[in-house]
C-alpha cells in the first residue's frame, strides 16, 4: 500500500501548525519532510508520521511549553519509543518535573508517580498519543 504524502498547505490545515511553524521547524530539522527538486522550484511533503510529530509538537506548545522544551522531549520521544508515529501504541508517556535535573523531562507514564508529583505541587502533563492518532485519522478521513 503506497503512503499519502501532503503538502505543506496540507499539512498545516490537518495539524493546525502555520506555514511559518512548518519552515521553521524544517529549518532546525525538528520534523524533515521530503522535499523534491524539480526544474526551478522544490516540492515539500510531508508523510503521515511527520503529521504525528508537528501534532506533537503543536499539543507541547499549545500547553505553553516553550519551542526548546518541546523540541527535546519529541528527540526523547523518537529515541525511547521509535515507532510512535505508528499507531497504535502501547506505551503512555508523561512530562514529569525532575527535580534533580530543574526541568521537565519526558518518562513512561506512571499513574502513583503522577500524582506524587501533583501532590509535591509540581507539574505532570500527560501525552497521550492516541487522543492525536484519532484526531489525526479524522482529519485526514473524515466519515
């Protein structure tokens, strides 16, 4: 079965990125789309995996992560669990504040180690990745 590939336009209106965010992010090599030369001008597409990275992206920074905070946990998230862009998954995953390190860090999800934490009055954002999947899959089939 041959896999879709979308336009940057495309890719904007199923993820709710801008076009600024979709350049920017290629220009620091956060999500690499794949990109044709042909004659004077290039074609930029972007496959269903890369929807899922800019859709965990946006849902980072739409939580008022800033662009680094976000940008490092999708590295974490792509090397601890590669195939999480083909759904479905097993694993949850959280965004906990470690305390050693002064800063949030991405960890399996742990439900009494969430709510330690919460009780500590620290921060615990939960990803769940099949909440994207199924607004992505909407998105791109709606029915």
């Amino acid at each position: 079965m041959e896999q879709p590939f979308f336009s940057s336009r495309e890719a904007a209106d199923i993820t709710g990125c801008t076009l600024r965010q979709l350049q920017y992010w290629r220009e620091k090599e956060v999500v690499i789309p794949t990109i044709n030369a042909t004659g004077t001008g290039r074609s930029i597409y972007y496959s269903q995996a890369n929807l899922v990275e800019l859709s965990v992206m946006a849902y980072w920074l739409s939580l008022g992560l800033t662009f680094e905070v976000a940008h490092e946990s999708l590295m974490k998230l792509r090397a601890i669990e590669p195939r999480f862009v083909e759904p479905p998954i097993a694993r949850r995953f959280m965004l906990k504040w470690e305390e050693m390190r002064g800063k949030l860090e991405l960890v399996e999800f742990d439900r009494e180690g969430a709510i330690a934490s919460l009780d500590a009055g620290q921060p615990v954002i939960p990803v769940w990745l099949e909440q994207i999947y199924s607004k992505l899959s909407n998105k791109i089939s709606p029915n």
